[in-house]
C-alpha cells in the first residue's frame, strides 16, 4: 500500500526537520520547502496528498501561498500552521480554504497534533473523493437512462405514426361512411398518443410535457386529418405554460381529441362555417381546459347519433386526472369544461 504524500512548506529548516521525522514516524512520505515559492513550484510538477503550510515566511505570508495553491487544478488539501495566538489568523486560513488548522507551541506538541490534523484531512478528502465519484456514477447512469428513454419515445413515436397512417390508408380504403368515421377516431387517438412520445424525446426533461407545445402540435395534427376528412373548421388555441406527468398529458391530449373530433363532426352540419377554440388556464392549483364552438348545440349533437365510445373514452381519461367533465350552458354552440388538479 503506497504512503500519502505530504508537502511541508516552512523557511526553519530545524522544525521542518522534526515535522519531516515525526511524519514519517507515522507512516508519511514527506517532502519538505524552504518557501512558499519553492513549495508551488514542487506543486506544480509532482503530486502531493496534502500540503502543510506555515504561516510566517520572508516575502510573503502562508495565506498568499494558500491562495496560490487553491487557486491550482485539483488543488490538494492544505493544513495551514502558525505561530500566533491570533485567531483571526486561523478564521482567515479557514475561509481561503484550508481544511483545518494547528497552533505551533513553543513546547512541540503541535507537531502530534499536526500529524492528527493530516490523517484526519486525508480521511475526510478520500470520502470527499468517494462521494463524488458515486455522484457522477450517479450521474452518467441518470444520463444513459434518460438517453435510453428518448430512444424509447422517438421510436415509440415513430410506431404510432406507422400506426396512424395505416388506419388512414385503411379509412380510405372502405366506402360505409360510419366505419369512416370510426377510423378516423382512433387514427385522431392515435395521433394524439403519439404526439406525446414525440414531444418526450426531444424535451430536456422526459419526466413531464409541456402541455401548451403538446396541444399545438395536436391542433396541427388534428386539423390536418380533419381537412383530409373536407373539414376545414378553424381551430383557436388559447393556452398557459403548464407541466403534467406523460400519463396525464396523454390523458389530456386524447380528451381534447375526443371533444375537437366531436366539434368538427357534429356542431356544424350540412357545411355550416365556425371555429372550434380550445383554452387552457390554472386556477388555484387546477387546471381548467375548455373546448367549445358556435355550432347548433349539445342538444342537436346528441341526436345525430353515435356509438357512445368517445363518451366512455372521455370519461376515463377525466379519471385518470383526477378530473371533471362538464357542459357548460352557453347561448350558441357548446362549452365542454374540465377542471382536474395539477
């Protein structure tokens, strides 16, 4: 096991010879200096443990050599030393960075407490050491997980699309205009799930979306495969910053899916003009999305039909959020309100 190395920096060479003999006693190697200025020059070409540094030197005081030596790459450990009873001394060397300090008596028993102050100042430097080694394991393992989810997510991302586009080939395919429809549904389902998985790999942050960017890019999404259907209603989008887990925003995202697709199919019939307008706001740690039109009403909607899916669907989305859906009276058109917890 090979010996810590200690640097012992003083211009009287009779005590730099005792700390040099009772060090070494204790199984250090120790090099001694006459000078601060010897001292960094040997700092500068070897490797050193631990410095132990006095404080009265001709030229120059300990505390601008200690500032010299911190001010190294990878400085090592300094114990300062010194002769005065003034403790402003001390309280200076700490504050520079010395990581302990020894009061030289006249008597010699500093020097036993000096070779306490450098074992117990490796000790604490090789935990410091260890610390952040595992810190940066940490670290680089948190990088390659986060790395690896991106992976995950753009290909996840890229599946669903694959997914998307063959049920519009298949919607395209089949002439019953109710199968139509079901298909474009789960193709807008799709796009909505698959919208969140391209939002996570290219976010610093995989463990949230931003759900304003998410929802901007599913209204470009959505009003695309709604033009592709010859409906070509625009779509307002009104929203604040606001960051939600994966597993809500999906939820959200599909919700607002379900409520735009129901827009574009049933508020404005037989080629009727309107907007639809989605909102996003918080609230006392709510947050409140709103989608709505000026079409012919939830009445009308409900009786020109439908399987009752999109309801089931919505519904438990509302319950994965912790949320609550409701239809709001307005004077034209339809208001659909959730508010769920952030």
């Amino acid at each position: 096991m090979s010996r810590s190395k200690v640097l012992y920096i003083d211009d009287d060479a009779g005590i730099s010879r005792l700390i040099q003999k009772t060090l070494e006693a204790r199984g250090f190697e120790v090099v001694t200096a006459p000078s601060g200025t010897e001292g960094l020059a040997l700092l500068t070409h070897t490797r050193f443990d631990i410095v132990a540094l006095d404080h009265h030197m001709p030229g120059h005081t300990g505390l601008e050599i200690l500032r010299s030596i911190r001010a190294l790459s990878n400085p090592p450990p300094v114990v300062y030393v010194t002769g005065s009873e003034d403790s402003h001394i001390a309280v200076t060397a700490l504050k520079s960075g010395a990581v302990d300090y020894v009061w030289k008596d006249v008597q010699g028993h500093f020097r036993e407490l000096l070779a306490k102050a450098i074992a117990t100042a490796l000790d604490q430097e090789k935990l410091r050491r260890e610390k952040e080694a595992a810190d940066n394991e940490v670290r680089l393992a948190r990088d390659r997980a986060e790395l690896l989810l991106k992976e995950v997510n753009h290909r996840v991302a890229n599946s669903l699309a694959i997914v998307a586009g063959l049920v519009g080939l298949q919607r395209n395919s089949i002439r019953d205009t109710s199968a139509r429809d079901l298909l474009a549904r789960v193709q807008a389902r799709i796009i909505a799930i698959a919208s969140v998985h391209r939002r996570l790999y290219t976010s610093p942050d995989v463990r949230s979306v931003d759900v304003c960017d998410y929802l901007d890019g599913l209204v470009e999404d959505l009003k695309a495969a709604m033009t592709d259907e010859g409906r070509n209603h625009p779509i307002r989008l009104d929203c604040m910053k606001v960051l939600l887990p994966t597993d809500k925003a999906v939820s959200l995202g599909i919700i607002t899916t379900e409520l735009v697709t129901n827009a574009y199919k049933y508020a404005y019939p037989e080629g009727r003009e309107g907007e639809i307008r989605i909102s996003l706001t918080t609230e006392n740690g709510r947050g409140l999305l709103a989608v709505e039109d000026d079409g012919v009403g939830l009445e009308a909607q409900a009786s020109a039909g439908g399987t009752g899916l999109g309801s089931k669907v919505i519904a438990s989305m509302a319950l994965n959020l912790g949320g609550e859906l409701k239809f709001a009276t307005v004077a034209q058109g339809t208001r659909a309100t959730l508010s769920f917890p952030l």
